[in-house]
C-alpha cells in the first residue's frame, strides 16, 4: 500500500494527466455494475428445460440440418400446436 504522501504524488499525476480525468458525480451516479450487463436479456417468455427422449431419425435429421437445430425443432413444434389448436377451434 502507498503512503499517504505516494498516494497524493498518484493523485496529483493523474489529476494531470488529460486521458485520466477522475469521473464527475454524475458519471459515477450513472454507473450500472457489470453483472447486470452480462449475458442475454430475460425474455418475457422463458423457456422450459425438460427432459425428452426423440427417435434416432428425428435427432439425425435436426441436427445434420447445421447450428440452430434444438430452436428448429421447437419451431416444427410450434407450428404443428398452431394448426392443432385451429382445428380444435372448428
């Protein structure tokens, strides 16, 4: 740990320095902490991890179709609840 007269020889070069100004109350009263930046925004609707057992056909076919497979899936899933839910209604 510096001394207390190191300390305000740093304080006094960075004061000097132009690229290392001190931030402003303002800036600092703006600051977010970096945890609440991380990662992907919460959806409104989140999925749900289940577990699920699919036929070997069904799996080869997703995923030989590349990056995206398990969303692809979900999308024929969607579609299929869609048209079920439309006859239903008839």
């Amino acid at each position: 740990m510096p001394s207390i007269a190191e300390d305000r020889e740093i304080t006094k070069a960075a004061k000097a320095d132009p690229d290392a100004q001190p931030l402003t109350a303002n800036q600092l009263k703006a600051m977010v902490p970096l945890r609440t930046l991380r990662g992907r925004p919460k959806s409104e609707n989140p999925k749900q991890l289940v577990s699920v057992r699919y036929s070997q056909e069904v799996l080869a076919y997703f995923r030989s179709t590349g990056e995206g497979w398990q969303a692809r899936m979900d999308s024929v899933l969607k579609e299929y609840v869609t048209k079920q839910s439309r006859r239903a209604q008839k």
